[in-house]
C-alpha cells in the first residue's frame, strides 16, 4: 500500500476521507489512481486535485451519503443512479443500518474490502461482476446473524447464523467479524495465531480464485500438490477437522492447522499468505522509495520469499518487544514454499489471461 500528498503538503492513508491538516476533502481518483485533494466546486461535483490530472469527479454513494467509502467517480463514468464506485459494485448485501453498531461494521468490512480489490488490482488479477463473460461474477454479501427476541425462539425456531465464506464467486462475511471483542475470543477459541478482517478476505478470495482459475485449467497440478478435494468429501473433512483437530506437526506441511482440513482450505490458506506477503512487501518497499508495485509484479519468487523473511524476523521481534502478537506467525518451511510458489505461478500465468478487466 502506498501513502499519498494533500494539496496542503500532508501525508495521506488509502482509508483517508479527510486531510487531518488542512480539512479538506479527499478521496481516490481514478484518473491518476491516487488518494487525492477533492476541490470542491459546489454542488457535490470536485476536481481532482493533482495539477497533472484535474479531472472532474463525483463521490461515490456511499461515500457521499454514508462515509463508509472514500472513492470517486471520473464524472464521464458515472453509469448508475445511485452513483456507486468501482469497488461498492461488488457489494450485494450491506448490513441492516437500523442496528445499532452496524454503519461502524459496514464502515470496517469495506475497509478491509478495499485493501483486497486494490491489492488485486495490484497483481493484475481478474475479477469482475456484470462482463457477461466472467464465471464466476464476484461478489460480496455483509451479513449479520439473525437472533430472535427470547420470547420468540420457541415459536419462530433458532434464527439464522450466517457463516462467513465463499460458494461461486460470493464471499458473505458474517458481519460479527468486525467486532474486536468478537473477532478476538473466536480467534482464542479456534487456537489462531491471527484473525483479522483483511485476513478474512484474502483467505475468501483464494476460494474465489480456485473456481475461476484452477477447476479448468490447473486441477492436476493442484492435486499434485494440494491432494484430491473429491476425496475425502469437504462435509467429512470438516467434521474430522472438529472433532480430532490437526495433526501433529502440521507445521512441517502446512502454512497453518486450518489449511490442514481439505485441500481446498490449504489452498486458500496459501493463498491468503501469498497475498499478505505481496501486501507486506509493497508497503514496504514503497516507504524504501522504490517502485512497490513493479517490485511485486516482477520480482522473482524466491528473492520475495527471502526478503519477506528477512522482514518478518524484524517485524516479529518488534511486535514482541511490545507485547503484541507475531506479525508474521506463518512458519515458511520447504513444502509450504512449494505451494507459495504454485500460488505465484498460478497468479502470474492469470495476467495473461484475457478476462475482461474489471469496469
Ligand atoms: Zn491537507
Ligand atoms: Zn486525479
Ligand atoms: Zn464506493
Ligand atoms: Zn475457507
């Protein structure tokens, strides 16, 4: 991720909605893909203001009226009433506002939503909703259980949970994730060594990327390394998983005890580490001044595992000088940079492909 420059000279974050300094509005232009002082010319119509780019933006809907965006619209591509971004595009469900706490959920998931499109954007991914020939459409649903009133549960049943994950090109995220207390006595409960929103998006989206990229044309190469997912069956696998836990050391093959489950968990358990080690390496490559995402686009596999592990060690041991939680907890033994490298190879034979860029 890269940090940006108000017009007033202060540094600005990919989540800014306002500059701290000067006051004035800012958000993402996506005629120079920058955060950007928004000029305001009355109205509700801005400029970008970048001298090298000025174009004339709209803000997003949900920007606009319900601040939990921060993206604009180039005034010429505003195609939907509402006017909605390209990334609010690919949320179908937005939590119930009319329950307390529910804007500040919303308000984190597409956070946390918007690191993972951009990061996407940033490896040259594809993903798309509404190109009549992208299958699956990806798309997004914030949902939150549904717990009855105590009176009701003997005549209405239990309610509904929602389980967070991802079936044909759909990521629903139970919308409790954006809860720290939550988030954080699941991730006691579950023995993980971290469990965070981002986290939960890269882990969904590399479901996603297996049904868009690997059912047709890497199955064989997956099961060679990831193991047949027709057997055992995913419903079987799950309740082994819970009943018997991982096996003993895991950590020798796996990049963590849930991607020991299925096959299809350890793929995207890989996948997710894949997408926190490009993420890390591009933030900080670009606070080193050089071109972050040229790094990530064309650094070798193995020089990006070497300098993420140089990092982590680092980043780990600053973390526990402050009593916090391991940065990077994933151990990267030879077998899991094996599947890491499968991940690498699978995500750049993908830029070639010609899926429709997203909108
Ligand atoms: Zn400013
Ligand atoms: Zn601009
Ligand atoms: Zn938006
Ligand atoms: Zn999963």
């Amino acid at each position: 991720m890269e940090t940006y420059t108000c017009i007033c000279g202060n540094t600005l974050f990919f989540e800014n909605s306002r500059c701290v300094q000067c006051q004035r509005l800012v958000g993402w232009c996506p005629g120079c893909d920058r955060i950007t002082s928004l000029l305001d010319l009355g109205n509700h119509q801005y400029q970008c203001g970048h001298s090298d780019c000025q174009i004339l933006l709209t803000q997003c809907h949900n920007y606009q009226v319900h601040q939990i965006c921060n993206r604009c619209i180039a005034n010429e591509a505003v195609s939907t009433s509402p006017a909605l971004c390209d990334y609010c595009q690919y949320t179908d469900i937005i939590p119930d506002l009319s329950v307390p706490g529910n804007h500040q959920r919303w308000y984190e998931l597409e956070v946390a939503k918007r690191r993972l499109l951009y990061i996407l954007e940033i490896l040259q991914l594809p993903f798309g909703n509404n190109q009549p020939d992208f299958n699956p459409p990806l798309s997004f649903d914030f949902k939150g259980d549904i717990i009855l009133k105590d009176a009701l549960w003997r005549t209405v049943g239990q309610g509904k949970r929602i389980f967070t994950g991802h079936a044909n090109g759909k990521i629903t995220i139970n919308i409790r994730e954006a809860d720290d207390d939550v988030r954080e006595q699941l991730r006691v409960d579950f023995n993980e060594a971290q469990r965070t929103v981002v986290g939960h998006f890269h882990h969904e989206i590399g479901h996603y990327y297996w049904q868009l990229l690997v059912k047709e044309r890497w199955l064989g190469h997956f099961k060679d390394m990831f193991g047949d997912h027709e057997n055992p069956l995913y419903s079987e696998a799950l309740e082994r998983y819970y009943a018997s836990g991982p096996p003993r050391n895991w950590q020798q093959e796996y990049v963590s005890a849930y991607a020991t489950m299925h096959p299809w968990e350890d793929f995207a358990e890989t996948f997710a580490t894949y997408l926190d080690m490009v993420s890390v390496l591009h933030t900080a490559i670009h606070h080193q001044d050089a071109n972050a995402t040229a790094y990530v686009q064309e650094t070798e596999f193995d020089d990006m595992v070497a300098a993420y592990k140089r990092l982590g060690i680092l980043l780990n041991e600053l973390n526990r000088t402050l009593g916090l939680i391991d940065f990077i907890p994933e151990i990267l033994t030879p077998p899991v940079i094996k599947k890491l490298r499968f991940i690498h190879d699978l995500v750049h034979a993908a830029q070639n492909i010609n899926h429709s860029v997203p909108i």
